[in-house]
C-alpha cells in the first residue's frame, strides 16, 4: 500500500503526534490520539515476505494473529482425528492440506492488517509506510519504502518500535532448516522431526501446533523448571498434558550448538547425563525477543536505553526528554500486545490532558495451547513468599456440565485470595477457553474484588465460566459441584 499522505515530498509537515511504529502498541495509540482530535501520523517499515508493506507489526503479520489461525487450523484437525468418534461423528478419508491451511492463515493476517488501513482512514490518522528516525527537537525523519526522504515535527513523538526475536549464537538462523517464530509459522510440508529450543510461550504453542499435524517434537529447555513464571500447580499439570500429547520436552537442556548437514540439522546439547546430540528436520528458535531500536534515534536526542537495550521510561511511558514517549515491547514489562495496546491508549490520553493510567499489576497472560493456560496476578508461590496469609480454592473442569459436554475436561480454576480481606491476588486457569474465562478475573481484579464478590455473582448454567464461580466458592470451602478439601 502506498502512503495515503499527498502532501508534497521535500515539505516540513507538522503534526500533533507522530508514532513511530504500527503494531499493536502504536496504530492504537495513534488512533487514540485522532479520537482526541490531534493531527496524527503512524510511520510504520514492516514488509512481509513477499515485499509487500502491512502495518500491524509483529502481532497481526508474523505473532499473536497467524499463530492463533494455525492454532485454530491444527487444533481442529487433531480433534476430528481424535474426538469426532466419541461424539458419535465418523469421519473417513481425512487429509491435511497444508497449503489451504497457510492460505486460510494469510487471509486472516491480510483482513486484519487491511483493517488497520481503514481503521485509519476512518479515524483520520496519516499512515505513512516507510522508516522513521527521531531527531533532535521533537523532528522525524521518514524516508519511504522508495527512498524519499522528508523531516517532519510534531508536539509529542511516540516511539513504538516493538522487538525481535534473539538469536542463539551457536545456532545460527538459515533458512529453511534453523528458524525463528515467524519461519515456522510458515512451514510448507510437516517436518517430520521438530526440534524447538525453548519452552516458553512461542516454543510451546508452536511446538503444539505442529505435533498436531504429526510431527516428532522436542522441546529443549535450559532451565530444569518447566514455566517458572507460572503458578506451579497449573505448570504441573500443563507438563503433564503436553507429555500425554506427545510434546517431548527436555527440562535441563542446554543448546550448544546446530549445524545442517545432510537435509538434517545436528542440535549439540547439555544436560544432567553430559553432553546429547538431536537429529531434527526443522528447528524453531524461540529463546525470547529483544527490543528492536535498529535506527530509530539520531545522536543528540536524550533518549536513553538500558543496559539490555530498552528504552528507558517511567510508569506512564515518558522517557525523560519533553514530550517524547516510549510503548510495547521496546519498553521494559511483558512483551504482550494487549500491554502495548493499552500504553498507547494511555499516552495518547494523556497527551491530550485527560486521565491515562496503566495498572501493570493486573495484565492477563495466556499461552493457547490446548487446553489453554491463562493467568493473571500473582502465582501462589509469590504470596506465600510474600509472608502474606491466603487462601486458594480450585474446581477442576472435570466437574463442569459444560465442560464435559464439550469433551474438554482437562484442567481447572484456580484462585488465590487473601485471608485478611479475602481480596483477589491471582486466578490461575489451565482448561478449555481459559483465555475467555480469565477476563472476568481481570475485571474483578481491577475492582479490588474479593472472592466472596465472584461467589455472589450469577454466572449462566452451564458454561465454562462456573469453573471460576466454582473455584471462588471452594476458597471458603463453599463450592457446590465439588467435594471442598
Ligand atoms: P511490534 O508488533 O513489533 O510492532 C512494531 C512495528 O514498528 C513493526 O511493524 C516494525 O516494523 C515497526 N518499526 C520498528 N522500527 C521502526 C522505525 N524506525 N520506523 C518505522 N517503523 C518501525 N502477544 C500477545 O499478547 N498475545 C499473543 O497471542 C501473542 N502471540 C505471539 C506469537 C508470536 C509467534 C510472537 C513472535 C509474538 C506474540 N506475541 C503475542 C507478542 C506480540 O506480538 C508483541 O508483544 C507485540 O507485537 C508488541 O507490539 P509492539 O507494537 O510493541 O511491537
Ligand atoms: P520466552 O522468553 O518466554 O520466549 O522463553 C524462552 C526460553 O528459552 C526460556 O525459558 C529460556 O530459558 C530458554 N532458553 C534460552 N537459551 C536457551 C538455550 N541455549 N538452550 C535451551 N533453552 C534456552
């Protein structure tokens, strides 16, 4: 898409705002500012495979969208392959097309980042596809896709310039074989051995993904826990289903190094029992993201980064130097496009002088895999850590009517509350939809509810959200569709 600006090249144009970046931390930011009536321009560089330009960053065009598409896809093969038969449904002659499964994925990504464009146009922001680079004195440097160069200025500059995936040293990307996430979203044949290093978020849905189109899959992990991060009990029970689903995962395993040969690529790996070697096809390195800054600021602008190259801002995202602003990924916090999302709206308004705040201590994770883990708050282990007296309450999805109609029970709710004022600390859900269900977890953590709050709340019968209702219920040993321990 061309640049929908038609003001003559070589101008000095001035906006209120210009964004730096158009994925999920920048277009709604910037679309949050035109809504405040600001003048607004989104300068966004990202190029798909084919040459073509998308705004949407990371998240609609290589993250969270075509990830969630194949998630969909895959998972809907392993069921009919899996579960039709218990529903009283025979399927015969069943077949993987590969190509119409990817080609159904880069529709999604291509409605949603054509989206973005009218979503623009609607609300009057300027896109301008091509790289930006923050000069001294609030200025932006845009140079277009074709070369074209031109200054502009603005009163506020947001820089959302997102992240990148880390490279291993000692594997090295190539092409097809050693791959980053974006590689193995986009993977034309089912490799018939997988290897994944890392077993983070990315490493497991995109390991889950591709074990369900039957391929071998291990995971190396070089911590020896498996989801450090989350509440253990949930991490217990998520190990066990991805090791029931055939997911190899090797906790303890260092990655020295990979090297292709042969069509094949030879992962040399540490771990308790010395020195191991992995033959795989494919492999996905998935070992985290940094913040991307590649040229974004010219020497003399003030703006710092820290020591693992973040750019430096406090809690309601300025930098430090007037008026110049910092979200998403390129700041510090979870890379999350929802923590982006609701930066950028923060900013926009307070650039605007109305409220803006963030509560960062509220902000929902969700690995969707099957069954999905969602989480939000904090995890049991933190608040008994914290001397701080709680109590929990769980309810499996074994007990759920809705659950079992759906032929989904694994997993369970879990709450963990305060026993002083009975306030919510952390919901902790592995289960069906537990990326849907946590929502109502986060909305009453943003009301300071109690668990006798959500125990008094009607939820619909049946649905999936009883579990949550339920898992309130059993913090007072009150729960009625299970037995309370
Ligand atoms: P980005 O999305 O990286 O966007 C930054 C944009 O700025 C890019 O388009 C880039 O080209 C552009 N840019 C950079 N520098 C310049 C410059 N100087 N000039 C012009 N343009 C520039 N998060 C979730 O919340 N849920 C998920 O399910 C999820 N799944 C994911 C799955 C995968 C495989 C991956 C890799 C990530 C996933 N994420 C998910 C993380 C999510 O994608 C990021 O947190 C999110 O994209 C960050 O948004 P951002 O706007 O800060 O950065
Ligand atoms: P995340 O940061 O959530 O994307 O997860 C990345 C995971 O990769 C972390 O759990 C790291 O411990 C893991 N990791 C990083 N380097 C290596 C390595 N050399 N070998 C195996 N795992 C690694």
């Amino acid at each position: 898409m061309a640049t929908d600006d038609k003001r003559p090249q070589g101008a000095t144009d001035s906006f209120d705002v210009i964004v730096i970046g158009g994925g999920p931390a920048g277009y709604p930011c910037a679309i949050r500012a035109a809504q405040n009536k600001l003048s607004v321009a989104c300068i966004d560089e990202w190029k798909n495979k084919d040459g073509t330009p998308a705004f949407g960053g990371t998240c609609l065009n290589a993250g969270c969208i075509p990830s969630k598409a194949l998630l969909e896809s895959t998972e809907l093969y392993h069921r009919l392959q899996e579960e039709f038969a218990t529903h009283g449904i025979k399927v015969s002659g069943t077949q993987l097309d590969l190509a119409q499964m990817q080609k159904r994925k880069a529709g999604v990504v291509r409605a949603m980042t054509q989206g973005i464009v009218a979503l623009f146009k609607g609300a009057g922001v300027t896109g301008l596809q091509g790289h930006g680079r923050l000069l001294p004195g609030r200025r932006v440097e845009f140079t277009a896709h074709d070369g074209t160069r031109r200054t502009l200025s603005a009163r506020h500059v947001v820089l959302a310039s997102g992240s990148a995936p880390i490279e291993l040293k000692s594997a090295p990307f190539k092409d097809p074989y050693i791959v980053d996430s974006w590689g193995a979203l986009d993977f034309d044949t089912v490799p018939k051995r997988l290897g994944v290093i890392g077993a983070g978020v990315i490493g497991l849905e995109l390991g889950s993904a591709w074990r369900r189109l039957g391929s071998e899959v291990t995971v190396l992990e070089a911590l020896p826990d498996f989801l450090p991060f989350t509440d253990e009990q949930l991490s217990r029970e998520a190990l066990r289903q991805f090791k029931k689903q055939g997911l190899n995962i090797r906790l303890g395993a260092r990655v020295s190094g990979a090297e292709v040969k042969d069509n094949a690529v030879e992962v040399r790996y540490s771990d308790a029992a010395g020195e191991q070697r992995l033959s795989v096809d494919r492999l996905v390195v998935a070992i985290g993201r940094r913040p991307y800054t590649k040229d974004l600021l010219a020497p003399g602008t003030g703006v710092q980064l820290d020591e693992r190259g973040f750019i430096k801002v406090d809690e309601s995202c300025r930098t430090g130097v007037e008026n110049i602003w910092a979200i998403g990924d390129c700041v510090r916090g979870p890379m999350l496009a929802h923590k982006g999302k609701e930066e950028g709206v923060m900013v926009a308004d307070l650039i605007a002088g109305h409220y803006g705040e963030m509560n960062y201590k509220v902000i929902p994770s969700v690995i969707y895999t099957a069954p999905e883990i969602a989480w939000v708050g904090l995890t049991e282990q933190e608040v008994k850590a914290s001397g701080r007296p709680y109590k929990t309450g769980t309810f499996p999805f074994l007990a759920s009517g809705r659950a079992r109609a759906m032929e989904q029970t694994s997993g369970f709710a879990k709450i963990v509350a305060a026993r002083d004022d009975d306030e919510i600390l952390g919901v902790h859900i592995i289960g069906p939809l537990a990326g849907e269900l946590i929502a109502e977890a986060v909305l009453a953590m943003e009301y300071s509810a109690s668990s006798e709050d959500l125990q008094r709340t009607i939820h619909a019968h049946p649905t999936l959200a009883e579990a949550v209702h339920e898992a309130a219920l059993s913090v007072d040993k009150r729960s009625i569709d299970s037995i309370n321990r």
